[in-house]
C-alpha cells in the first residue's frame, strides 16, 4: 500500500510521501494532463487568493488563517480535481489521500479546517466509519466534514441525509466537478461555518477567564432561569453549578435583610434593556445572609431582544458594611456607577470567607502574619509552626507547655507514619511483624550478603503491532461476550486471563480506554493504544505469579469500577481519569516478582540507582515513559501539547509512586482528614433528604488539585491491594499467588545468603489464611473504610467481611488440623 499526501502549487505537483509500505509495486497519478489543462483555461476573474483575515467577535479581534482542507478520495477523477483546483486557485492549504489510514493519520498531524470525503463509492472504504474515527478525536471538535454523494435522477427520491448527520458529517455536497461550483462551495464554508467554529474557539477561552475570575459571575435566561455560574460563584453562595442549573434564581431562597421591593424595581430596571447596580444581601446556602455588591447586565440576542442576564458580584467589604448601617445618608441599594467601581478596589477575595473571623481575624494577627511572611519562601510546616510560636507569645504556661509538645510531634520526619503499639504488633505475630518489616520498612536488616543480585529487565525481539482504523469490532467473539460484564465488580479476571491466553491487559484496556474516551482525550487513534498496550503488556512478567499482566488488568478493572462512582465522577475531570487509568496499568510494569527490600538487600542495580528510594515504583514509572517515547507507532502522548504532556505525567508518576507501602499510613492519613468534612456534610445531607451521590458544596471543595491528588492516590491504593474485597474465589486465587511469589523470595534469599525479609513466607510452613487475616487486618480494613465512606462501596465492605471470616475459619481449621497431628505424633511417641 502506497500512502500518498500531496501538496499542488499552480501548474507543478510537489508530492510529499508520509510512509511507504510497499505490499505491492504499484503507482498513483496525482494528476492528468486533462485537469492542468482545465486549471489554465479557467476564467481570469476568480482566481482570488485566500490570505488571513480579521474577524470580529464582539470586542474581540480573531485572525482567520488560511484555510486548510483534506480531501479524501480513493480514486482521482474530475471529482477531486474540481476540488484540488478550487482550492488551489483560491488559496487554500490542501491534502489529498488514498485511503482512510492515511486519511487519520494526516489529519492527526495537520489539523484541518474542513474534511471532504467521498461518500459516493464504498469497495475501496467505508466512508461514514471514516468520518466516525475522525469525530472521535479531540482535534474534530471545530473541524467541518462534508461528505460527496451521488447525484440522483430527478424521477428518484433523495435517500435521507440522517445517517450522514449521525455519522458525524456537517455538510452534503452532490456531486458536480465544475471548478467554479467547487470554489463557490468552499467559499461559503469558509466565510459560513469555518469562521463560526472560529468563534466557537474563542469561547473556550472566555469560558476559561470565566472559569478562573475572582469576581462571582451568574447568567441566566432572560426568565431568570440559571444557565452558568463560575467557581467564584459557588465558592461564595455555596452551591455547585449542578444545583443550579435550569433552576430559577428568583425561587431561591431570599434574605430578610432587603427591602420588600427590590426585587421589583431590578426586574424593571433589567425589563428597559438598562443595567443596574447595587448592593444587596444574598442568603447562601447555609442560611447566611451575604451583603455583596451586584452589576447586572442584559444582553441582547435574536431580533435585538434581551436573551441573557449576566450578574457580576463582589462581598461587600466588613468596614463598608458598618458604613452602610450607621449612614442615613447612603442607600446601600442604590450607587452611581463611579461609587461601585472605587468600592471594588477595596473588595476582598472571596477565600477569605471561609474564616470565621472574617477580616477581624485578618487585623487582629497582623503583627504575626507580618512576621511569619519575613521569609520569601517557606514549605507549609514551616509556615504551621511559625502561626504556632507566634500564638505560645503572651500565652498561659500550660498552653505553652501543650504547644511545645504539638511542635515537637510536628517536627518530626514521619508526620503521618504511626507508631504500632504493642497491642497492634504483637512479639509473638510473626505475620504482623513480617508485613511491617517486608513491606514498610527500607529492607536493610542486618549486614548484607557479598552476593549481588542480578536483574535484567526482559526485551523482546519482535511486538506485534496493528494499526486499525477501530479495533474492538476485531476482538475475538469469545472474549468480547465475556467484556461485556467488565464493569460489574464481580467480573472475571482469571477467565479473561484464561481466553486470552495470557493476555488481559490488551482486551481489557481497549474495552474500558474506549468507555471513558481515552482516545478521544489523547487525541489518537485506537491502532496507536492498540500498539501501546500490546509493548506494556509484553513488558510484564508472565513468569511471575502475581506481578504479571493480570494484576496489572485487574487494577484497572477496580479502577475504573472506582471512577465510575457518582461522587468521583462529580469531582474528577477527563485528565484525572486518564491519568487514573493509565497509572493502573503500567503501575507495576517489569516488575520481577521480588521486593524492593530484597533488591535494597541484594544491592541491586535499580537500587542503586534510584538510591534505595522507591525502587521498583520509580522504575514501573520512568519505564512506562521510556517504552512510549520510543516510537511514534505507540507514543500515547505524542499530540498532546507541552503542558497538558507534563500535568498528565505528573498525575501518572504520582499515583504509581503511591502504591509504594512505605507511605501507606501518610497517603492514609491524608485521605481521611482532607475528606472528614464529608461526615458531617452526610449527616446533613440524611436530614435534608439527599444522598452521598446528590452533588454538594462539600464535594466541590474536594475539586482542588491537591485533594484531587489525595483521592487519586486512594484510588490507585485501594485497586492495587482489593484481592481481599474480590469475590471469594477470586480472593483465593490472588492469596495463593502473591504466598508463591513470596515463598520464591524467601528461597533464593536462602540460598544466596540474604537477609530473610519475611521468614513467615516460608513453603514448609507458611498459613496462607494467618497471613491474609494479618495483612487485612493492619493495611485493609481501615482503608476501605475510609474508602467506603468516600466513594460508597458497600458490595466491597460484604466481600471484605465474608472474606475475613471465611479466612478466620480456615485458619481455626488450620489450627485444630496441627493441634490434631501434634498429638498423634506424641501418642506415637508414647507408645514406641
């Protein structure tokens, strides 16, 4: 297959080739001595060059480039050339390709404004899939597709235009290769719907200013019905956008503060087409009444008629507040526009609401503040302990003495690691002290072995890689029957591991990457997360019992399940989700099936270099990345802009690095006390009616980058350890994987001489239920309490009970089993 995009320049044909796979020797002619023929003799007076134009959008001043075109047409004929010609006499940037992989993939790369496609022939591609795979892509938001049908005699009904519309085209053109019909036709495109859709762009960037103003904003329908308010807006009348929604602003609940008639007079000042403004008091959600200054404006639409009413509001300042009360001589209802603007000067920031002191607190620790600020850059602890020795000044000796106890603990390296009392770590709980030392500690016991540890990170000669247009239709049968419970927290890991024959990871991932629109997010197509999924996949274990692929398919299921909650869903947005899914997957990538005490132990390389910090984690992450940028072919990332790149490989990096034990107890901590305000919101919520998945202002106050960072954290946490909250059959299955691969450490730590990092994991010896009755009982059952009262899981919370009990009595049964055999032997004993 010879893909081909050109580029033609008045009477010279300059191709430029992409890629060239020669499957078959064959030729493509660009051009006919018939159609340079036709370009020369066309009339003299059309031949009117495109340039970049101003454009007008309200106060804003667009530039309007060139416009640039793909034309997509399996065979030359008077067709394309009507086009190619129109296009270049007119100005325009154009491509042309052959066949719809060509087709993608240079739209990927340039962009275009406008997609023609040849809808009339359908041997050589199926068109409207083509136009489908293309609105898939996040780039195909403001892109304009036309499709060219065939031309229908007239005693013949047109066929419907609605599978069209549904596949995504904008526009329909009928067949006709006049050169000036062409032209015509891409003129009014261009000064039609391409310059809309540039203006639609430049909403995305008044809706971000919008997004990121400190000045609350509302805008409703001229009856007052809510349309949009900002974050600024929520933050300070304490609704979520959700609650506000189609509502009408006037049946909201009013301050008894305002004058009877003020609602009156705005309305009829608003009825005018005049603006007003003034000052008012707003009650909040919590009751509160709020005195704010208000500038409402309509705005005119359709037929010069009022369509929308946008209100800006500022807190009235505590000071001006007094002024309004104790002056007889102001009308706090009423200012002249030069007051409003000089109040707004003085206005404070809506975040300094959320104190209940208000300004008063702001004045009265003045002094300190000044002082805690004489440094210029300060972490957050240093900032909590200057606040708190400025508040030991003038204090009472027992507050002192409380305080220099609170400064200590503050001090301290490990804030959030608990130190386990002797009830909860037991002498004699060998389990106990084994997860404690294996998993959280940095593995050095005692001097270590001269043997090193050799590890080598498996490469693979050959990966094969598809490039389809879509990719879940080619799943076998078999396998997709058994996806289609793939979002049911009951679904089949070892099953789906069983009929790909050891490959999960690619079908899963394709399965729920296409559910929560990956593609469409990474701007890609499903051939490139295809090929990425099948190099992850391939630099897993498969020798491992538990660290292999099926793991690694395993938490993403639990992931997605996670994302899939109503609270998650009203607090992450598409990045976090992303990120989310791609983190499960290549948490635990080249893992070799050892812990990172023992490789801290073995002075092995990754060791080494990563300073005995997070070893394995750093790795899984910094391959993950190294595997993706070797070439384009898999290159999830490579149409992502610089900065959306660095945020989403921050999000990934951070939540891979979180599955590290070490920080359990602190990423732990840090949940539960970012999102303890949630109780007392619930418990509000039971009395008013509402539900843990009914959206609140609380929720929205979990939408900060840092605590969103907290809850991606637990997301990754609570899948990557969820084998106890699996089904029980389930459960047991990843019990006895994760012994074997311990039992194959403690082996080789044996015979090489190593210190033993868990000698419970001993084959001979080792009770399986003991050490899943220990391991849920120190990192599970805390956590996905923690969890459950986040993110409501409660199928989760019976798994993990029933499975805690069927371990309980496996372990009884254990127990009496060895009780029984040790006096057997003792009689035997006797007897002899």
């Amino acid at each position: 297959m010879f893909k081909l995009w050109c580029t033609k320049h008045s009477n010279r044909v300059e191709p430029i080739v992409s890629e060239v796979h020669w499957s078959q020797h064959r030729t493509t002619t660009v051009t006919t001595v018939h159609s340079v023929i036709h370009y020369i003799t066309v009339k003299p007076e059309i031949l009117t060059k495109a340039s970049d134009r101003e454009v007008h959008f309200g106060p804003m001043r667009l530039k309007q480039h060139t416009m640039s075109i793909l034309l997509v047409f399996a065979r030359e004929d008077a067709q394309s050339d009507g086009f190619w010609w129109a296009a270049d006499k007119a100005g325009y940037k154009c491509n042309l390709v052959r066949n719809a992989e060509g087709a993608l993939e240079c739209y990927l790369d340039k962009h275009h404004d406008l997609v023609i496609i040849d809808n009339r022939h359908s041997k050589t591609f199926d068109a409207e899939a083509l136009c489908r795979s293309i609105r898939a892509t996040k780039a195909s938001k403001h892109t304009i597709i036309m499709a060219v049908t065939k031309k229908h005699p007239p005693d013949r009904d047109e066929p419907s235009i609605l599978p069209l519309i549904q596949a995504g085209y904008n526009r329909r053109f009928i067949e006709n290769h006049n050169v000036a019909t062409c032209m015509n036709e891409l003129l009014s495109i261009e000064h039609g719907e391409v310059r809309a859709q540039l203006k639609l762009r430049a909403c995305d960037a008044l809706f971000a200013a919008l997004e990121n103003a400190n000045d609350a904003v509302e805008i409703t329908s001229k009856d007052h019905i809510v349309q949009y308010v900002n974050p600024a807006y929520e933050k300070m009348m304490g609704y979520t956008i959700e609650e506000l929604l189609g509502k009408d602003v006037r049946l909201l609940p009013k301050s008894d503060k305002n004058k009877p008639d003020l609602q009156e007079s705005i309305n009829a000042q608003l009825k005018k087409g005049k603006p007003w403004m003034g000052t008012f008091y707003a009650k909040r959600k919590t009751g509160e009444s709020l005195p704010q200054h208000c500038s409402t404006t309509p705005v005119e639409g359709q037929g010069g008629k009022v369509r929308h009413l946008v209100s800006i509001r500022n807190v009235v300042h505590d000071g001006l507040q007094d002024r309004f009360k104790d002056s007889d001589s102001v009308d706090p209802y009423s200012f002249r526009t030069s007051d409003f603007r000089t109040i707004r000067k003085g206005s404070i920031d809506v975040r300094s609401l959320s104190s209940n002191d208000g300004m008063h607190s702001l004045t009265r620790r003045r002094e300190s503040i000044t002082r805690i600020h004489s440094m210029t850059i300060e972490a957050p602890i240093t900032k909590v302990i200057n606040i708190i020795n400025a508040a030991q000044e003038n204090s009472p000796i027992t507050v002192v003495q409380a305080l220099d106890k609170v400064l200590e603990i503050l001090r301290t390296t490990e804030l959030y690691s608990p130190h386990l009392s002797a009830q909860q770590v037991k002498q004699e709980d060998q389990m106990t002290n084994d997860l404690v030392g294996g998993l959280m500690s940095s593995g050095i016991k005692r001097k270590l072995s001269g043997n090193d540890f050799s590890y080598k990170p498996s490469h693979h000669s050959h990966i094969p890689i598809t490039s389809p247009t879509t990719v879940l239709a080619q799943i076998p049968s078999e396998i997709q029957t058994h996806l289609e419970e793939e979002e049911s927290w009951t679904f089949d890991i070892m099953e789906l591991e069983k009929i790909t024959e050891k490959r999960p990871l690619v079908y899963l991932g394709l399965k729920i990457f296409n559910r929560f629109r990956v593609c469409e997010f990474l701007n890609i197509g499903e051939g490139v997360l295809q090929n990425w999924l099948q190099v992850i996949e391939a630099n897993y274990h498969s020798s491992n019992s538990y660290h292999n692929s099926t793991h690694a398919a395993d938490v993403l299921h639990a992931t997605a399940y996670f994302l899939d909650r109503e609270r998650i869903k009203n607090i992450f947005d598409p990045m976090d989700e992303v990120a989310s899914l791609l983190a499960a997957t290549v948490h635990d990538l080249d893992h070799p099936g050892k812990t990172n005490s023992f490789l801290v132990n073995a002075s092995n390389e990754l060791a080494l270099m990563y300073n005995d910090l997070a070893v394995l984690e750093s790795h899984h992450a910094a391959m993950a990345f190294q595997l993706t940028a070797k070439s384009d072919r898999v290159n999830i990332f490579k149409n992502l802009d610089r900065d959306e790149f660095r945020a989403l490989r921050q999000m990934t990096i951070d939540m891979v690095l979180a599955t590290e034990m070490t920080r359990h107890f602190e990423h732990l901590s840090k949940f539960v006390n970012c999102t303890k305000i949630l109780s007392k919101s619930d418990d509000e919520g039971s009395v008013n009616g509402s539900t843990p998945d009914t959206p609140t202002t609380t929720t929205s106050s979990l939408t900060t980058p840092e605590n969103r960072t907290l809850i991606k954290r637990m997301i990754i946490k609570c899948a990557d350890v969820s084998n106890p909250a699996r089904p029980i059959t389930l459960c047991k299955e990843w019990a006895i994987r994760i012994a074997d691969e311990y039992f194959k450490q403690t082996d080789e730590e044996i015979s090489r001489g190593l210190p033993v990092v868990m000698p419970v994991f001993d084959r001979k010896t080792c009770s399986i239920p003991k050490s899943q009755i220990s391991f849920i009982d120190l990192f599970i059952n805390e956590m996905f309490a923690a969890w459950d009262a986040f993110a409501d899981v409660p199928d989760l919370m019976t798994y993990l009970q029933n499975n805690y009990k069927y371990w309980k009595e496996q372990g009884e049964i254990e127990t009496k089993q060895k009780e029984e055999e040790k006096g057997s032997e003792e009689d035997e004993y006797v007897d002899e």
